[in-house]
C-alpha cells in the first residue's frame, strides 16, 4: 500500500515562506519511478495544480500562477518531494496535496495521478 503523508503547513502572514513536504512509503512503491505533483484547494474550488518534478529532479513544470515564487523539488534519496512557496499571498490558502503519478510526462492534469496525500492545510493572513 501507498501512502503519500504531506507536512509543513501552517498559518502564516503575507510575504512569508514555508516549505511543504510530501513523505512516500509502502514496499512496492519505487519513489524515483514516479512523477510527483502538487495540487491544491481552496474552499469552495476546484482542485488546481500547483507544480510537478520528474523522476530525477531534471525537469520540473508549474502552473503559470506559481512560477517565480514556488520551487518543486525531491529526494529520492529520503523518497521526499517539497514545494517551498516564498512571497506568499492571501490568495495561496488552500489545502495543499502531494501525487504521485507512474505517467512518463509531466502533467498538471489530476487525472493522471495514481497516488494522493490526504493534504496539508496552509492559511495566509494578509
């Protein structure tokens, strides 16, 4: 069994940074062979993606609203993903969930995901 345990989230104020992290275990789940993503929810919306890291940490994809102040990133060493989120806005609370996906593109699409965390909550006070 897959399990995808995200951490690091909290209440912070506008302009701070946090670093989110995205723990994978389970005996046959091979981290590095995995894509791992991002996503995030607001109260009363959809899911949206947030950002994706390939399997080595080579290649990385984020949505267009989160480029320049959010960075993907892994350890497969760890079998960790993080997403550290600087200047952060109002606009940016949501629950934030980790995915796993044996896709061999990157995608922002949720469907394309095999695995999911059961999320951390980040709050932003302006």
């Amino acid at each position: 069994q897959v399990q995808l345990v995200e951490s690091g989230g909290g209440l912070v104020q506008a302009g701070d940074s946090l670093r989110l992290s995205c723990a994978a275990s389970g005996r046959t789940f091979t981290f590095s062979g995995y894509i791992m993503a991002w996503f995030r929810q607001a109260p009363g919306k959809e899911r949206e993606f947030v950002a994706a890291v390939n399997w080595n940490g080579g290649r990385t994809y984020y949505a267009d609203s989160m480029k320049g102040r959010f960075t993907i990133s892994r350890d497969n060493a760890k079998k960790t993903s993080y997403l550290q989120m600087n200047s952060l806005k109002p606009d940016d609370t949501a629950a934030y969930f980790c995915a796993a996906s044996a896709a061999l593109v990157l995608s922002g699409d949720s469907s394309r995901y095999d695995f999911w965390g059961q999320g951390t909550q980040v709050t932003v006070s302006s």
